[in-house]
C-alpha cells in the first residue's frame, strides 16, 4: 500500500504537539506550514512537511494577479 500524501491524525499530533485542531492550525500558521481546515479535520501534506524539516521553500500554488494585467 503506498504511503498518502497527507499526514494523518497520530501524525499531526505528534507534529503539533496538540490534540485539537484550533493548536494545531495555530502551530501550522506559526511555522509557515501550509494546510486546508476542512470542517474539524487539519489536511497537511507529507511534503511541505519535509520541506519545512528541512529548511528549504514551500511550494504554494497561487492565483495569477489579473489586476496587474492591462
């Protein structure tokens, strides 16, 4: 079976430190960790994780600015 790209529960806790989401998604935020809340779960990629370990830039996909388009 392969391995999911998302951290599960146990995983998330013992990166956080915290049980509950509103800690967890406050560590997240503090660490520059991106993640998605959708409703009370946390989703947290394996990746920016690693990255994050590993002091290196994590990849965030955004939106082009079509403000700056004339």
């Amino acid at each position: 079976m392969a391995e999911s790209a998302y951290l599960d529960a146990a995983e998330l806790r013992q990166l956080t430190g915290y049980a509950r989401a509103t800690e967890q998604r406050r560590f997240l935020t503090e660490n520059g960790i991106p993640f998605k809340p959708v409703h009370a779960r946390t989703i947290v990629m394996h990746r920016h994780v690693e990255a994050w370990i590993q002091g290196n830039p994590i990849a965030r996909r955004a939106e082009p600015n079509f403000a700056m388009v004339r």
